[in-house]
C-alpha cells in the first residue's frame, strides 16, 4: 500500500489484545497491471491510498 499523503500518517494504536488495528482507507484506488516478472505473465494490483482512520464499531 502506498500513502500519498502531506506527511507520514501514523496508524491508530491496536486495542483488544490484537497487535494490529482495522483501518478504514481514504481515497483508496485500485490499479490492475500485468507482472511479467517470471515465466507466466499474471493480473497484479497496486493500491493507493490518501490515508486512513479507525474502523468503525460493528453493530
């Protein structure tokens, strides 16, 4: 994933013992390619984003 933001975000801190956190991305764009890196060509994707914030709470 690449950020292209201002400055370097920083991701929200983890809570309930997971030692990560469920981010929701902002302006987040998809790109396909083909990777002819190697024998047999395949579809790629590369991901940007603008940033991100908390997840929201499930119900």
């Amino acid at each position: 994933m690449k950020m292209l933001a201002p400055h370097q975000p920083t991701p929200p801190k983890a809570q309930d013992g997971f030692p990560f956190s469920i981010v929701e991305f902002e302006g987040l764009q998809g790109t396909p390619y083909v990777d002819v890196n190697g024998r047999n060509p395949r579809l790629a994707w590369s991901f940007r984003a603008t940033g991100f914030k908390n997840a929201p709470k499930a119900a």
